[in-house]
C-alpha cells in the first residue's frame, strides 16, 4: 500500500485527540499520522509522547510556543518528503473532518495531485456554523476565484490530500501564511505549477469541544495575500 500520512496540527486538543486517534486507527488503512503540536498548556502534546510507544504509527514534532497553523503544515510537509511518504494528508484533531471521507480521499488522488474536500462543490455543506461566519467564508472563497482564477469552489478548507510529489514542486521557505490564507496560497501556487486539483464533497461539522481558533486577523491576512498572489504569480 501507498505510503500515506495525516499531518494534525495541535494547540489545545486533548479534549479531541484521545477520541480521534481511534477513529483514524479503526479504519484500517495502515496509515500513520503526525501530530504537530505548538505547545499546547492541556498535555496534549505530552498525551501523544505517552502513546507513542504502543501506538509505533503516531509521530510527534513539539514546537515551542504558538507558531501558527501554516508553520505547522510546511513543517509537516517537510517531515513527509524527509521520510518519503507517497500521500499527505491536512486534518484537523476537532472532528469538523469527518475520518470516514479519508477513503474517498484516497480513491480520488488516483487521478489527482492535489484533493480538497469541498464544503461548497454541491450547495453548502457546513453544519452547525453561525450564519454570519458561513456567509464570510462563502463569499471569501467566491473572492478568491475571482481575484485569482483558480478553479477551485473551496480554495479555504483544510482536509486535504497530496502527492508528495506535488508538495515537491512548492518552495516551502517562500510560504509564510498562516489559516485561511496557507490553504489559499498552497493551492494557488500548485494549480500555477500544473497540478491537477480536485475536489470532492463533504459535509464539515464545527467542533463540538475545544476553541476555534479562528480570528479577524486571520481573515484580513487572507484577503490581503490574494492580492499579493494576483501581483505576483505563483513563484
């Protein structure tokens, strides 16, 4: 089977990771999952070293203090291709990335280089969020197609799959986003170097325990970044 990995990053998820650690586990997919944890004062990075010897398919890089959750992902793609894995997974530790689309995920990037699991390829499939916050990312996403060109309905969601050869062809010193405006500037930058994106449906629930980590400031970087990828092209 396909070497495959799911890169979590963590700030205060030992509410959720205890539970989706299991789930992931029960799928049978031999996969193997890296937890990219900032710090976290709940023990969460701490409950993962403690597992890590019954459980050898569990990996952990602890990072010192809150460095963002584009930080993370670079430094798990740089994990992924340092230790050749063949597939990457983003997910996120809330369950607002359900674990049973993984499969759908897998079978898709047979003909991909790059799927996003879109919460607006088939209407819009958010449960749970406020209207004022879904209308944002709604029309966030609709912004960012215009603005940028990229065929893409959901250019902002997070459970996402690579080829790690695609993740190959990304300068990963040049990314420097962090939320919303990380998803948009990897796509961006993948789709300018040919590859071939893909998205299939899911339906995105909101955490039922922890603290979004979504802000103002985070939404004002994305708005900004698109137009510094309109400027600058996709290098």
């Amino acid at each position: 089977m396909p070497k495959t990995l799911i890169i979590i990053p963590t700030y205060n998820e030992i509410e959720n990771l205890p539970l989706m650690i299991p789930a992931l586990e029960a799928l049978d997919l031999g996969l193997e999952v890296l937890i990219v944890d900032d710090g976290s004062p709940d023990g969460t990075g701490a409950w993962v070293k403690e597992q890590q010897a019954a459980k050898p398919h569990l990996h952990l890089i602890a990072r010192k203090g809150k460095q963002g959750l584009g930080s993370a992902y670079v430094r798990g793609f740089r994990y992924a291709l340092e230790h050749n894995y063949d597939f990457v997974f983003e997910m996120d530790a809330d369950f607002s990335h359900d674990p049973s689309y993984l499969k759908d995920f897998l079978a898709a990037i047979q003909d991909a280089d790059v799927v996003i699991g879109s919460r607006y390829i088939n209407g819009v499939n958010v449960v749970n969020w406020p209207m004022s916050r879904l209308l944002l990312s709604y029309f966030a996403n609709m912004y960012a197609r215009w603005i940028t060109g990229i065929p893409v309905r959901d250019a902002t969601g997070g459970f996402k799959c690579f080829r790690a050869d695609a993740l190959r062809k990304l300068n990963l010193d040049g990314i420097s986003s962090g939320g919303y405006s990380f998803q948009i500037e990897v796509n961006y930058k993948l789709w300018k170097k040919g590859c071939r994106i893909r998205e299939i449906p899911i339906i995105f629930k909101d955490r039922t325990a922890g603290t979004s980590k979504m802000s103002g400031g985070i939404i004002r970087e994305a708005l900004f970044l698109l137009i510094k990828l309109r400027l600058g092209g996709g290098r």
